[in-house]
C-alpha cells in the first residue's frame, strides 16, 4: 500500500505538485489523469525516490520512504516510466532484471529468480519472444517484456506511467487486461494515462489532476463529472447489458 500525506514537491524552487494526499490499496486499479504539466509524471517519480519532495510524507508499505535504501524501495514498488530506452538485449534477459532487487553480494542470479522470470514471462504472454533481441518486438511485445519485469520485481505496487503509448487499439486494451489481472492478484496498479476512456473503463479508482493539485478521487460514476472543467469536454455516461460506456464531446458552453 502507498499513502501520500500532504506531498509536495517542484522544480528550482518553483513548486508543481501542491499537498497531495491519497491512498493506493492492493487489489485496486488506479488510473491518474489530468492536462498536460499538471504533475503526473512528478507524482509517479516522487513516490519512488527519484524526485525530491519539498514537504510531506510517502509511507511505502507503512514504511517512510526518507528511511529507505533504493534497493529497499525497489523491493516494495515496481515502477515503469513513460520514456526509455530499448536495451540490445533478449526479452528475457530483460524481464530478469526485475529480480536485481532481490540479490544478495555478490550480484549472481539463482535458480529461483530464472524460474519467478520464467513464470512472470508466460503469464504476460511473452514467453514466446523471451529469445528475441528487444530491437526487434513490436510496441506490444515490448510493454509485455516490462510488465513481466516488473512482476518479476514482486512487489506489492506496479506504477505505470502512460504504458499505453505508441500501442495500437488491441495493444491498448491487452495492457489494460494485465493490469486488471495484476490487481486481481493482490498488487495495487497506478496508471498515468491519457486515455480517458481506457481509465473510464478498467480503473476501479480514477485520480483527477489540475494544476498541480488532486480535483476529485473515486469510482469513475462518481468522478466523471469533473472532467468537464478538466478537460473542456462534455462526459455522457451510457448504461448497458455489456457494462458502463462513457462518450465524450466538445464542451459547448453558454
């Protein structure tokens, strides 16, 4: 579990996110959204220790993340950000990177981490490809791969930061899938997306953002309503036998 108390942090002295307190539960969905520079990335990058905060508290695990040693905080969450690059190594290679966390000195891997990457591989759907350089996946294969790495990594929490960019439709939804499935084992999962109607649809708790600062929390029936003024869009929310769909439109005001 992650709990945010009154976080805050910036860049040069100028102050981005603004007392942010909230609480990301296992066996949860968390989908953050907000405009561009409203600070989800930053929040993400704060929550692992790579970006200072100014004031308040990260509890990762009920455990001050002040206290922590990187490889400490590494143990508790899994992290995936949006810009990397694409190691000439084989996926599996890859995905057993996951398991560093988890090594004692000196840093050799055992038959255990091989077989916790193995798994986390098939589970993923990457078992196939786990030969092949990572040069040559295709976006999906690829998101695949870091999403066995960061199963491998066995944490509690999975953070996410647009995994869905760059990916095709089918891309877009199968990485949703796994991250309904991950939650379904127990693992608290938190997207930072763009896509308002996958976080509309697989989130189970939807984060708003503005300008730094949390506009609403909770169920996506409860928080849509707010990204009218977010987003300047109009949100119509359409009950059916399938589910719950949500269209979206120009905002037309006055």
């Amino acid at each position: 579990m992650i709990e945010l108390r009154e976080l805050c942090a910036g860049y040069g002295g100028r102050e981005i996110l603004h007392r942010i307190s909230l609480t990301f539960a296992p066996g949860q969905v968390y989908g953050i959204i907000g405009p561009n520079g409203c600070g989800k990335s930053t929040l993400l990058r704060c929550i692992t220790g790579l970006h200072p905060l100014s004031s308040g508290t990260v509890l990762l695990d009920g455990a001050d993340l002040r206290g922590l040693t990187p490889i400490q905080t590494a143990r508790r969450v899994a992290y995936l950000p949006q810009s990397r690059n694409v190691p000439a190594i084989s996926a599996g290679r890859l995905a057993l990177h996951g398991r560093f966390a988890h090594l004692s000195y000196p840093r050799r891997y055992r038959r255990e981490d091989g077989e916790i990457t193995r798994r986390a591989l098939e589970w993923t759907g990457a078992a196939d490809f786990a030969s092949r350089n990572m040069q040559e996946l295709s976006g999906g294969q690829r998101q695949r791969v870091y999403l066995a790495m960061a199963l491998a990594q066995d944490t509690r929490t999975i953070l996410m930061d647009e995994p869905t960019t760059y990916l095709d439709i089918g891309s877009r939804f199968e990485v949703m899938g796994l991250a309904r499935r991950l939650a379904g084992m127990g693992k608290a999962v938190v997207l930072v997306l763009h896509d308002l109607e996958l976080v509309l649809r697989y989130a189970d708790r939807v984060v708003v953002m503005n300008g730094g600062r949390v506009k609403a929390e909770g169920p996506p029936d409860e928080v849509y309503p707010c990204l009218r003024n977010c987003f300047g869009v109009e949100v119509c929310r359409i009950p059916s036998p399938e589910g719950v769909f949500y269209s979206f439109s120009p905002r037309h005001d006055g």
